[in-house]
C-alpha cells in the first residue's frame, strides 16, 4: 500500500506543479488562498484534537503562504485595496502567530474569516480583469 500512496503523492505533486505553471496570476492568488485556508482548518481542528505539532505546522503554512500573498501586492499601482491588503496581511500573520503561542482556534476561526472574506471578494472580480491577467 506505500507504494500506491506514494505515487499518488508524486502524481499529484506533479498535477498540481503542471497547474501552476499553465494558470493565470488570477488563478495562482485563487489558489494561494484555497492552500491558507486549508492550513488554517487543519490547524483549528489540531488545536481542537490537542495536536501541537501538526497545529504548529499547519500555522506555519499558512504563515507563510499569507506572507506570499502580501508579497505578491502591487502597492505603487494597487493603491488604497493594496495599501489595505497589505495591513491586512501583516494582521493576519500576528494574528497566526497569535493562534500557536496561545492554542487559540477563535483566533485562527477569525483568521479564516478574513481570508474568506478576501476569497469573496477575489472570486467575484470581473472576468474581463481577469482575463487582463493572463
């Protein structure tokens, strides 16, 4: 059976390489905060199960996918949404921080609030901005 595990983990590790290397920038962001969601509801259910170190690293993901996302603003041509962005990130990196110093899951629920706020707002951008991305 290990066999058959770790060939489906290297089949889709490669699945998922060829998918970011053929999507759009669009694409690329929508899937960066799918991936810190993801990290954040494995790290609430590892508080939730007393699990400190799949918490730890779950927050850890998330962290730094969070710090890749600030990372990919524009502040110069974003303006006052990038500038907002951007504060928003660096809450959300304390905030995570915050969850694994104090095995906090109302924190991390507050963190993926956010996050799907910004999801929201991501997924109902108008198609023809982004098709520009592409």
């Amino acid at each position: 059976m290990a066999v058959n595990l770790n060939a489906l983990k290297q089949y889709q590790s490669v699945d998922l390489r060829a998918t970011v290397e053929t999507a759009s920038p669009h694409k690329l962001i929508s899937m960066l905060l799918d991936g810190a969601l993801g990290a954040l509801a494995k790290a609430k259910g590892a508080i939730e199960r007393n699990s400190i170190e799949e918490r730890t690293s779950s927050l850890n993901k998330a962290s730094e996918i969070v710090v890749s996302l600030k990372g990919s603003l524009d502040l110069e041509q974003g303006g006052e949404v990038a500038a907002n962005l951007d504060a928003l990130y660096d809450y959300m990196v304390s905030g995570i921080l915050e969850a694994n110093r104090n095995n906090d899951a109302d924190k991390v629920q507050e963190i993926m609030n956010l996050m799907l706020e910004i999801k929201q707002g991501w997924s109902e951008m108008p198609n023809e901005i982004q098709v520009g991305d592409e």
